[in-house]
C-alpha cells in the first residue's frame, strides 16, 4: 500500500487527490496548501495542513506528491528528501537543468525515490503514434510533427508571472518536448526554436521547436494559444508522422486518424497536366483513384492511472521507473537551449 501526501492542493493537488481515491494500492494520508480554501473539498479521514512541514512530520506518509509553482519546488524537494519521504514532482521539475540536477543530487543523497509527475506519456495520441513508429511499418521515418492549438489565449493564476515559471514553454511544451524525446532514439543534435509572447505581456503563448536528431529525423514541436478558426475545435492536437513507405497522423485527444499509403509509387514526375485552382501542375495534383489507400491504426489501452501503476510496481520491486530522473535533466537542459536559441535566433548544439 501506497500512502500518499500531497503538498500544494491547487488544479494538480485536486487533481491528483482525485486520482487516488481510484487507486486499490494508495491511500492519501494528508494534503497541505498555504490557502486554507483549498482544502475545503478534502475528504473525511484525510488530514490537512497549512505547511508543509506539518505534512512532512507525518510517520505514515511514505510518498509525498509536490505540486506547488514551480519556483517552490526545490525548496520542497529539499524539505521531502531532508523528512526521508519519496517523492513524486509536478512538472516542470525545475526552472532550470542546473536546479534540477541539485535535486538529483539531493534526493540521491538522501536515499529516496524520485521521480516526476509525466503522465503524458499515457496519452492515447501520444502512444498510438509510439506503436506506429516502434513497429516499423512507415519505413524509415523523416519527420514527426506534434502540435497543439487553442483559442483562448490568456495565461491564468501564477503562470502570468515568468519568475514563478510561467507560459506555455513550461506549461504544455514540457510535455510536448518529453515526448518526441522518449519517442525517437538517439542523440538531438541541433535545436532552433521561436518563442514569443503573442497576447500575454509577460510570458510565452507561442512556440515552434525544430529537434533535428542523429537519425536523420526532424521533430517538430508547435504551440499556439491564439489559433482563431471558426470550424475547429477550441483545442486541437495533432500528429504527423512521414516515412519512406507511407504517413501516419492522428488528430485529436479522442483521437482519429489512419496510416496512408500509395499502391504506386512513383519514380518520376507524371507527363500529365492537371489544372487545379492555383494552376496547372504535374506534382500536387489531386490523386487518381485509388492511388492513395488507409489503415486502421493499432488498438492500444491507456489512462494516466498508469502512471502510478507503474510507480506503484518499481517501488514493489516489479519493474523499472519509468519516467526516469535522467531523462528529465535532459529535458531540463533541452529547455534551457531552447531559450538560448529563442533569445539569441540561432540554432544550438545540444548533444
């Protein structure tokens, strides 16, 4: 049995309260948050606290859940390893991949466990796209796109303020980037990136991050909080994934989408004109029929329940950590390029 505490109950410490009232294997011994509203909703038999040192006192908590802004988790990482608790962090780990490698060495030090808060590793998009890809079936892939699109352009509560870690970058981007990173093997060689503050004064709501990977494989990774379309959704995800031998794409968080192929591939240019609205053409015309044929997409079963599965199993001694510590001062770092190569418009080594 798991006993939880959480430390910051604001979306995410609800959040994750919610999520353990699931869980057969967990029981949340406590919650703290300087705001004593936000414990109004806590459930009977759970203790709550106004510090986080009441709830790190606590003898039955063996994993502690940090979800509070990000400028405070160090410190909160410092105050779990120092009380011998394990500890689950929100992302971002750190504002930075210098802080993130302290807490590395801190919890190292300290004998606990560590790990980070990655549940969009479950997503159903995301896997599915992982299974096309680990399967092979596209052939040698050249580019994968992982994009995500909203109306509503505003930042809310602390993430308007940049010393606390506000934006998008550190909001959705560090799961974007985690996970075309745990998605394409090998070394990132190059990162250029444009971030920009398209409405919010102060922090990022815009971003497009080009990965170009030791593979041959370029990822791109785009964000976009003001994407204004009238026959959208108000939030859009979207995969691309393109090989040698057909595409893949994905739309959507309930997602829809099909592997597509050619039954002819051809070798040359057609000696044939095709007049389409911009003109004649002999490339980007549109397809005889059936020149172009789709796939289904393979089954797969996730839920971001899986995460604390698997947590749940590393700390029984039945398999490995999954979102690994080491994985995430690479991502850290990987942040940290793409400010400089934001800042500075240019591309930047990385590995």
């Amino acid at each position: 049995m798991l006993n939880f505490g959480i430390i910051g109950h604001g979306f995410m410490g609800q959040t994750h309260t919610q999520t353990i009232k699931k869980l057969d294997y967990a029981t949340l011994i406590a919650v703290c948050d300087i705001n004593k509203d936000q414990l109004k909703e806590v459930n009977e038999g759970v203790k709550t606290f106004l510090k986080a040192d009441q709830l790190l006192a606590e003898k039955d908590i063996d994993t502690v859940i940090i979800a509070v802004p990000n400028h405070l988790h160090l410190e909160m990482v410092k105050k779990a390893a120092a009380a011998k608790k394990d500890i689950i962090l929100e992302k971002p780990a750190a504002m930075n991949g210098t802080e993130f490698q302290e807490m590395m060495e801190i919890t190292e030090k300290a004998g606990v466990r560590f790990t980070i808060h990655h549940q969009r590793r479950w997503d159903k998009d995301y896997r599915l796209m992982k299974e096309v890809i680990d399967s092979q079936t596209l052939g040698d892939i050249y580019t994968i796109k992982n994009c995500l699109y909203g109306f509503n352009g505003n930042m809310h509560d602390w993430h308007v303020y940049p010393e606390f870690g506000g934006g998008m970058l550190y909001d959705w981007g560090v799961h974007l980037l985690d996970q075309m990173l745990w998605m394409i093997p090998g070394k990132l060689k190059t990162v250029y990136a444009d971030v920009r503050n398209v409405i919010n004064e102060n922090v990022d709501d815009y971003f497009n991050i080009q990965l170009y990977f030791d593979s041959g494989i370029t990822g791109q990774v785009e964000l976009g909080t003001y994407f204004l379309k009238d026959e959208a959704s108000w939030f859009e995800r979207h995969w691309f994934v393109g090989g040698n031998k057909s595409s893949a794409y994905v739309d959507g968080f309930n997602p829809q989408g099909k592997i597509v192929r050619t039954s002819e591939l051809l070798t040359n240019v057609p000696g044939k004109i095709t007049m389409t609205a911009a003109g004649p053409t002999r490339s980007f015309g549109p397809p005889p029929e059936g020149r172009l044929v789709t796939e289904e997409l393979p089954e797969v079963s996730v839920n971001h329940e899986m995460f604390f599965d698997q947590y749940r199993n590393y700390v029984d001694g039945e398999g490995e950590l999954v979102v690994k510590p080491t994985e995430i001062l690479r991502l850290m770092k990987l942040l940290d390029a793409i400010r400089v190569s934001a800042k500075e418009h240019r591309s930047v080594d990385f590995e």
